[in-house]
C-alpha cells in the first residue's frame, strides 16, 4: 500500500481537525435504492489533487430456497469501487481499486488509539471481510509480540478461517508472533461473552444493523481499571450500528478526555459533523457534537505535549470508544502514496489495479 503511514494519516487527520482543510472537503452523497444497493460518492480536493472515491454495497442476492422452509435467504456479497485522483489541472492521474484503499485506510485509522494502549494482549475482531484482515495485519506489524490471543468473530466458519490462514502464514513471514487464534460464531452469544469480558482491544468492521454486544457483556465492574479499547469502522449509515447505545451513553457519561476537563466524557470520532448524520452509533444514542472529540484534536494535544498525566493514562487504559465514518483527505493521500509508489517501480502513473 505504498508508504501511508500511521503518521501521515495522523498528518491528514490533524489538518482535518485543527487546520483549514475542512472547509475545501465537499459533503460525501449516499444513494439508498429500493433493492438494497447502498453507494457511496466521497470527494476530496487539495492545491495539487482533486478527485472521488465510490464504493457500491451492492444489493444482497437470493440463495437457493431451502428444502425446509423453502424460503430464499439473502446473501450480502462484498464492497466494490474505485477511487479516481486527478492532478491540478484536473488530467486524471490515477484510478485504483477502492475495495482495498479502504480496506486499509480505515484499518490504519482504528491503529491510531491502539498504538497508545497499554494492554493488547486480547483482540476480539468482528467480522472476517477486508476490514477485518487489515485490522488484524495491522495489529500484528505494530505490536505482534505483545498479542496472545485473537478472535475472530463472524456468522460464516469459511471466511473466519480463510482470514486466520492468511494471517498465520504472513506471520511466519513477517512477525513471528506466538500468538493463538481461534474463530467464535456470532450466534453464540455465551462464548462470545466470555471472550468480551477479559478482552483488551475490540475491533468491529461489520455493516449491522444490530448492535454485536451489549454493555453487560463487557463486565466493566469486574475489570478493576482494565478496560478495553473498541474501535467500529463497519457502519457508515444512521439505520447501521455495531456498538450498543447503552455502551455510547456509558462512555459520555463518565469522566474521559474533552477539550474542557470537566467530568463529562466523550466519544472519539475522526469527523464529528459527519457522525452527527452518518454513524448509526452517535445517532441511535442521541448524542451530540458536546459528546464528541474528534481524532485530529487529540493528536494535536499528543504532539504539542499538552495532555494531562490522567488523559494520558486514559488513553492507554482507560475505556474508549473510536468511530470512524472515514475523513476523504485520507483516500486522497493513501491514493497518491499508490500512484508514488507505481511511479518508483517504474510502471507509469496510470494505476489499474493491486
């Protein structure tokens, strides 16, 4: 994925959040049609680029009726899409597949809180899809020899172990992590609380439309201060939710980071005035921009050293809840580290494919 780092995302988070980037980013369109199909257009601009990505949900197919009820089941294939740069002057310079520039981008925002915790010991990953494989990568290249234990959590067994396999042989490869894995259907709830109630990191990357745990499955009053880190990047729709409201409310309601120190607390987004419309989570728990703190301004805080000793030990132990809706400047700049990275290896800047 070329050179897209923590840091640069974190670059284009901050001048998101503290600089005057905002204010060039026009609003991302979503298309609902009547057969489930869900679009997503996503535009950015900079002096030197301009373009859009667009990711189809594409609608859910018919199974083969069963013999038993001899009803159809629905079937939700993958996201599809394109991410489309041009230079300056608007002469396309690149067209990319977006499936994985998402994939990895978004995973490479959920690192961000995750690189600042004390505890990694225990990661619950829902979900197996892209989203899930590069959260997983991800977590392995920054901390694999502190991981024991992975979850991977999903209704289908096949693409649950298909992903576990991946990861297992780039690990021989790559970080020679002890680690064990193990996958956990959905549906039993029991054993998937067990695994939430002693986890340190959970990751959600699944487009529900139901919350996948509820606040009592995490056992906060038992964890005497250990307290685990959720990251949800799956729903990007208000009808879309994968962490409870009971757990968002719980969040606001106890004494976390905000701007203004005072007891109230606050859920970390990277866009704040998209959540408000966008996240199932924020608008199903009816919370507003005052129960909010976006990314970009944490990060700034970090890097001019102008936290306190207790919101920095909130960031490492404390309970934090990170939704990310997607910031466009970070397809922008994870689009040119490809179209660099195409032009270093010599194969032109037109970019078709990975």
């Amino acid at each position: 994925m070329g050179k897209f780092t923590v840091l640069e995302l974190e670059d284009c988070l901050i001048s998101y959040s503290n600089g005057n980037e905002r204010q060039y980013q026009p609003d991302a369109g979503i298309i609902n049609r009547p057969d489930g199909q869900k679009i997503l257009f996503r535009p950015f601009t900079s002096s030197e680029t301009v373009g859009t990505k667009i990711i189809v949900h594409p609608a859910p197919i018919s199974n083969v009726p069963s013999p038993l009820t001899d009803e159809k089941s629905k079937q939700q294939t993958s996201l599809n899409g394109v991410l489309v740069l041009c230079d300056k002057a608007g002469r396309p310079a690149g067209f990319l597949n977006a499936e994985e520039v998402t994939g990895y981008r978004t995973s490479l925002s959920a690192m961000i809180p995750f690189v600042h915790r004390t505890r990694t010991e225990k990661i619950i990953v829902f979900g197996a899809g892209k989203q899930a494989l590069w959260h997983t990568r991800l977590a392995f290249a920054l901390r694999g020899a502190k991981i024991s234990l992975v979850t991977i959590v999903n209704r289908s067994e096949s693409r649950a172990l298909e992903l576990i396999s991946i990861v297992k042989e780039e690990n021989k490869t790559s970080w020679g992590s002890s680690c064990k894995f193990e996958f956990l259907e959905l549906s039993k709830e029991d054993e998937v609380q067990l695994r939430l109630a002693d986890a340190d990191v959970v990751f959600c990357t699944v487009a529900s439309r139901k919350p996948l745990f509820s606040l009592g499955s995490l056992e906060l009053d038992a964890r005497k201060g250990r307290y685990p880190l959720i990251t949800a990047v799956g729903s990007w729709q208000s009808d879309m939710i994968e962490i409870h409201p009971a757990i968002m409310q719980h969040v606001v309601h106890s004494k976390c980071f905000n701007a203004s120190n005072d007891t109230r607390g606050s859920v970390i987004v990277d866009d704040a005035k998209a959540a408000l419309t966008h996240s199932g989570e924020i608008v199903q728990s009816g919370l507003s921009m005052p129960h909010m703190l976006e990314i970009g301004k944490i990060l700034s805080c970090i890097r001019d050293s102008q936290l306190s000793k207790d919101q920095i030990h909130w960031l490492a132990e404390g309970l934090i809840i990170y939704k990310s809706i997607g910031v466009s400047l970070s397809d922008l700049a994870a689009g040119k580290a490809i179209l660099a990275l195409a032009e270093k290896k010599q194969l032109g800047t037109h970019v078709t494919g990975f």
